[in-house]
C-alpha cells in the first residue's frame, strides 16, 4: 500500500500536504476504495522516511475534512458513507491545487490575467463541449 505514496522535501511543498494530496488523488481515482485501511501512522512514516508526526498530522487534517476515519485499535479506513461525494471533493481539492500550482507558475513567467484567462478558456473548450452538447 505505502509504495503509491511518495514525498519530495525538496518540492517547497510541506510534506505532509504531499500526502494529503495524494491521499485525496488516491479516492477521487478509485485507487484507494471505500472501507479500505491505510498504512498505520508508524510503517507509513517509516516507508516515507518522515517524522511519524507528519503523517499523524496529515490523517488528523483527511479525517477533518471527511476523507478518512480513524477507529482507535483499529486504524485509518477511507470514509464508506457518502464516499461518492468525497470522492468528488476529493478530485476538486486536488484539481485546485494542481490549477493554483499551474497559475503560480504563468505568473512567475510573466504572463498576465487576461492571457491567461484566455489561455484557459481555450483549454477548457478543447476539454469540456459547450453547454447543452454533454
């Protein structure tokens, strides 16, 4: 299980929002199932090579936001009810992040607002038929 989760500490992003993010990714994608238990908080951070407390910090964050649950004995389980809307929440938390990361870097190189809501657009109608034809 912890082989489809990976950190990079040299990413600028703090590590335990790579894991939340991949968690998430993992829902929204079907790759982690409803009911299904997650590595403990101890072999997880051992796999990773991250402090247990940043893998503790991440299930305590996917617990708030109702991705996961935690059973004390038992363990970490991705949420069964209402897992059809998590997992869509899911896929929009991490196609956020991902959109937000692709806007940071068109700013950093220069492009401006309107360029790059005209960019998107065109992106999206390649992506997505106009309204009333899906």
């Amino acid at each position: 299980m912890a082989a489809i989760f990976t950190v990079d500490p040299r990413s600028g992003v703090p590590l335990y929002l790579q894991l939340i993010e991949q968690v998430k990714r993992a829902v929204a994608l079907g790759t982690l199932a409803p009911g299904e238990q997650l590595p403990t908080v101890k072999s997880l951070a051992l796999d990773l090579t991250v402090n247990p407390n940043t893998v503790a910090r991440a299930y305590r964050d996917l617990e708030r936001d109702g991705i996961i649950e935690t059973s004390p004995g038992r363990g970490s389980f991705v949420r069964s009810n209402g897992a059809p809307g998590e997992a869509r929440r899911a896929a929009e938390d991490v196609a956020v992040a991902m959109l937000g990361e692709a806007i940071r870097q068109a700013k950093a190189l220069g492009l401006e607002r309107m360029r790059l809501e005209a960019l998107l657009d065109d992106l999206v109608g390649r992506w997505f038929p106009p309204h009333g034809e899906e």
